[in-house]
C-alpha cells in the first residue's frame, strides 16, 4: 500500500515542503531514497524499535520510502515521525485519512518519544503560507511553533500518541499562544543598568550616540577601566523589540536549536559575546550541517567583540561584507543560504601590547611601533565600519568613591527611542533603512549636510588633526545622530564637533600620543 504525507526541510530560514511516500510490497528490505544523508537513513533502526516499543508490529513486507523532491538533500531527524507514521499507515494501523492536511516532524527515541527538533518556527509559518490545516510538533517544540497564527499546532508525547490522534482514539490539544500578549508581557527587564556605572559620562554619552543611531562602536582603554562592564548594559538602553524583529530573531535561533522550551518568543535584544578564540566558520556561521554563526545569532541586538585585536584576522575580515550589507551569504557545495545579520558591532581592546598607552597612572613600556603593529591588527576596512571610537581613561579611586549614581539605563532609554522615531519618520520611503547608521552617501548629502560653520569645522579637523579621509562620511553620520539626540533639524557646528571627538583612532599621530 502506498500512503503519501508531510514533512518539512530547513535551508537556513527558506523552508521546503517535503513529500514523504511510503509504500510496502513483498519482500524484507527497508530502503530510504531521495538524497537523504546519515542522520535520515539511520532512522530505519531508530523508526523500527520505535514502532515495537509503541506496541504495534514490525512489518515483514519490502519498505520503500521516498523523500521528494529527490533534488534537495534531507538532512537532520526531524524525519523520524513521518516515517514512522507512514509505514504504520502503509500496514492499515493508521489512518491515512487526514494524514495529507498535516505535517509532521520530529525525533523518535528508541522508545517511542518525541524529541525536539531545530527549526519548528519557521517550519511552522511554512506550514501556514502552504495551506495545511496543522502541525505536529514534540511537545517541546510546540510552543514555539505555536507563535504563528491561523495555524493548528499539536504538541505529541510520543509516537503512539500521534498514531491514537489520526485513528480518533485520542484528541491532542492544539497548543494556544497569544503570540502579541505574550510578546508584551516577556518584554524583558534588563538587571544591569548603567545607574551602577560611576563617572564616565563621555563614554556613556558615546554609547547614547551610538545607541539612538544604530552605531558600530570601538573602545580603546587600560585594563580594569570597565570596557565590558558597560557594554554588557549597551542592550539596556536600546529600543525596545518589535514583535516583527521578534519573530525574525526567534526564528534564527530556532534553526540554531537554542530556544528555551518554556517560551515562544526572544522578547529581549540578543547579545553575543563570543570568545576570542572562536573560529571562521563559528562567527559567520556554515559547516557540514549549517548553523547560524554569532553574526546571524546577534541580528537585531549586540556582537560584543572583547579584545578586538586577539581575534584571528580572517575571522574578523569575514565580517566585512556582513557588517555593510547587513545580510550574510553563506555559499557552500551543499547548501546556499542568506540569513539576516542587522547587528550593532561594540568591540574593545587595549591600546598597546602592555595595555597603558595614554593611561595617567601607569607608565606604558611600548614603543611607537609596536604600538603600530599592534593597532594593524585591525585592518582599516574594518574600522572604516565603526563610526563612534571612544578613549577610555581609569576613574581615579578618589572619584569613584564619591562619583553619584550615574543617570539610569531607563532615562538614557527614553532619549534613544525619541531619536530613533525622528529617523523612522526620515527614512520611512526607503527600503532597508532605519537609522543613520544604514545611510548611503547620497543619503548623507540629503540628509547630514552641515551648516557653514559646521563645514568649516569639518574642513579645519580634518587638515589639523590630520584625519583619514574615511572618516569625513562617519563623521557626518555621527553628527546626524547627535543633531536628532538633541532634536535640532540641522547639523551645526556643535553636533560636528562632538562627532569629531568620536574618530580619535584615525589620528595620524595616535600611537605616538
């Protein structure tokens, strides 16, 4: 008998539907066909103990199992259920009635469980968009899967279970997720806030600018000067998610596989915060079996970048095209995938090899060049991407002790999201733009043209302080951001001149200061 029901692939965040045929004929062989890889065909001894364990008979007949399209290659095992269900309907122990209105996926254990599998959310909306009534899911993926609309989504224990659904001897609940009250209510609450970081105003003045903007941000400091603790409180001073980045962001960690069962939704900015040691492929994401990298995984909060200059310099140039294009193209003999990478870049790192160039109260023992070398780590391309670069002095003992409270992550908040609303009015006709930071350099002129004195200010900084030529758009951009902080239309030279503080490291003479 021939039955006919419902999968699913996953290619980074594109999902293809997959027909699963199943038909038994006489003979005793068990075959899997339709490009599927070691993880697919093992499933005939994980599908046949399951099947025993479940309390149903193992069939004697020759077992022929198609996965179509025969073209696309079938990896993971999410396949494991609709084998299994399909050679059960295939003997007349399930019913094949409803079987072509549903998909179906998930990882048998030998026992009969379901255990979860990557990628339910997008599967999920597939599954919407292509017609089909539901969606059977391991439990522990079914809230996340229920985050779509308009689509059924059952959340089984195990096989016997699905098979009791189908013949009408049990009725599973489909799984209800307020997808919008949910979303509101998980909003998180950031714990770290920057009220705990005493003195350091310009700094945190910079993290505003390169908050309400969207900004890739550089700090230079001595050790111990609280690089790290203040851009682990950069999330608390961004926007608020929206339920669309919601989604889109919830849907890149499913196909990672590291979403919490017990929540539907990332209602919190991501941030990333990968070791120096990591590798290529870990950052930009790939491999055999594809993974979002640490780029894809930070889309639409912060990659945190500790130590800029340890980091291997091929990982770091694979960022470049990533951090322009703010989507990465993943092209490999299996697979090509694009995923989405809007992330904000905050790196830090020592000024010299022994860490106290320009420190006050440590004498530096490096040389001017190797002050150079090591500041050549990082190319200039990949600075030309980071517009806000920020010196970093230690708090003397004395101020720390006495410096107040500094102002609240909430307050700065609030500053941020005004001006973020003055560019989502600005930029609301162009496509794939929403804050100055996505400017092109047509949009500079039309948008951050200075006034006179701002472009004479311009002009005198970038011949006194001799100044790369690079910086004269981020400058602009920069600009643009603290002349909406400060709600002013136009860019004067007050706004200039803040923004010009913020290229330091494009001094010819920097290492030499």
């Amino acid at each position: 008998m021939l039955v006919r029901l419902y999968s699913a692939a996953v290619n980074g965040l594109d999902v293809k539907t997959v027909e699963v045929e199943v038909n038994i004929s006489k003979g005793a062989k068990y075959s899997i066909v339709g490009l599927p890889d070691s993880a697919v065909r093992e499933s005939y001894f994980r599908t046949r103990t399951a099947i025993l364990n479940s309390g149903f008979q193992q069939s004697t007949g020759h077992i022929i199992v198609n996965l179509a399209p025969a073209d696309l290659r079938k990896e993971g095992s999410g396949y494991d259920l609709p084998i299994a269900v399909g050679v059960l309907a295939a003997e007349g122990a399930v019913d094949k009635q409803r079987l072509d209105k549903f998909v179906l996926v998930g990882e048998l254990g030998l026992d009969g469980g379901l255990r979860p599998v990557r990628g339910a959310l997008p599967i999920s909306i597939n599954a919407r968009k292509e017609g089909f009534e539901g969606l059977i899911v391991p439990k522990a993926n079914a809230r996340e899967a229920a985050a779509v609309n308009r689509l059924k989504v059952y959340g089984a224990d195990n096989l016997a279970q699905v098979a009791a659904f189908f013949n009408g001897r049990e009725d599973i609940a489909p799984t209800e997720v307020d997808t919008r009250r949910e979303f509101y209510e998980h909003q998180c609450l950031y714990t770290e806030d920057f009220a705990d970081v005493r003195g350091q105003e310009n700094v945190k003045r910079a993290f505003e600018v390169a908050a309400a903007g969207g900004h890739n941000i550089l700090l230079v400091g001595s050790p111990g000067c609280g690089k790290s603790m203040m851009a682990k409180r950069l999330p608390s001073i961004l926007p608020p998610l929206t339920l669309a980045e919601s989604l889109e962001t919830t849907q890149i960690h499913s196909v990672a596989g590291i979403l919490d069962d017990k929540t539907s939704l990332v209602t919190a900015r991501p941030f990333r915060n990968p070791h120096h040691t990591i590798s290529d492929v870990a950052l930009i994401g790939g491999g055999a079996n594809f993974m979002p990298g640490e780029i894809s995984l930070a889309h639409n909060g912060v990659l945190f970048l500790d130590e800029l200059p340890e980091f291997s310099r091929s990982a770091l140039e694979t960022m470049r095209q990533p951090l322009e294009d703010r989507v990465v193209n993943i092209t490999r003999a299996r697979y090509n995938v694009t995923l989405p990478c809007s992330f904000m870049l905050v790196a830090s790192m020592n000024p010299c090899p022994c860490g106290y160039h320009n420190d006050p109260t440590h004498t530096c023992v490096c040389s001017p060049g190797q002050i150079q070398r090591y500041m050549n780590r990082i190319s200039g391309p990949l600075l030309d991407r980071i517009d806000v670069q920020v010196e970093i002095q230690p708090v003397p003992f004395k101020k720390l002790s006495e410096a107040a409270p500094g102002e609240s992550s909430a307050d700065i908040r609030k500053r941020v999201v005004a001006a973020r609303d003055i560019q989502s009015e600005r930029f609301k006709s162009v496509n794939g733009v929403h804050c100055n930071a996505q400017m092109s350099d047509k949009m500079i002129h039309e948008y951050a043209e200075p006034d006179e004195n701002g472009l004479k200010m311009l002009r005198l900084a970038m011949e006194k302080r001799s100044l790369s030529a690079r910086a004269y758009g981020r400058i602009l951009k920069v600009a643009r951001t603290i002349a909406d902080l400060a709600g002013s239309p136009q860019v004067t030279a007050e706004h200039i001149g803040e923004a010009i503080g913020y290229r330091n490291l494009d001094r010819s003479d920097w290492a030499e200061g």
